[in-house]
C-alpha cells in the first residue's frame, strides 16, 4: 500500500478487531504439539496467531520489495551500459567531425598555397 494513512487505520483496524476477540475469549483450552501439551487461555492463541501472520506478512512484503530491488538494479546496469556505449559513440563521432574539418582546413590551406605560389 502505497497510502501510509491508509495503512495505519487498516494496522488500527486489525488490532481492535484482535483485542476484541481477546478479551471476549478467556476461556481455557489444550494445545498440543506432538507429545507437549498445555492449557492456555484462547486469547493467548489468537495473540500468537496474529502476531505469527504479522511476521510472516512483514517477510512476504520484505522479499517482494527486495526482488524489485534486484530488477531495478539490472536495469540500472544496462542503463549504464547504454550510457557508456553512448558516450563512446559521442566521442567517436566528435573525433570524426574534427577530422573532417581538420581534412577541409588542410584543402584549403592546400588551395590558398596554390593560388599564392602563382602569385611570386
């Protein structure tokens, strides 16, 4: 999202709507994982859940920035890489003009030399 205001009231949104259901569920329930087992309030449960997801969301959100991090850096590579061909063609072309005026020059150099030897 793009909209930080946004943003926050859906984060504010999900907090009320998880500390609601927190409060109005305090009974006890068993969990078990393979041989561990415990009792705990449910709201401890449902603050798990939800922080898990947050986790879990925040890694999802983090991974696809970073591989539009990574496209962008490629693209920045060729982009450079246009640049520096650029650059060389530019000076390649700078080096042709000179020496095509310096071709014109020495033509009329030579031309200005034949009209004055003429001359004497």
């Amino acid at each position: 999202m793009r909209n930080p205001n946004l943003t926050l009231g859906l984060i504010v949104l999900l907090l009320a709507v998880a500390a609601t259901t927190w409060v109005q569920n305090t009974q006890s329930v068993d969990f078990q994982f393979m041989t561990f087992s415990v009792q705990l309030p449910s709201s401890v449960l449902y603050i798990l859940q939800f922080v898990l997801g947050a986790v879990a969301a925040e890694r999802a959100i983090f991974f696809l920035n970073r591989k539009k991090q990574v496209k962008s850096g490629k693209i920045q590579v060729e982009w450079q890489k246009q640049d520096e061909k650029l650059i060389k063609e530019i000076t390649s072309d700078k080096e042709k003009q000179l020496e095509a005026k310096i071709a014109t020059l020495e033509a009329a150099l030579k031309q200005a030399l034949k009209k004055k030897e003429p001359s004497k």
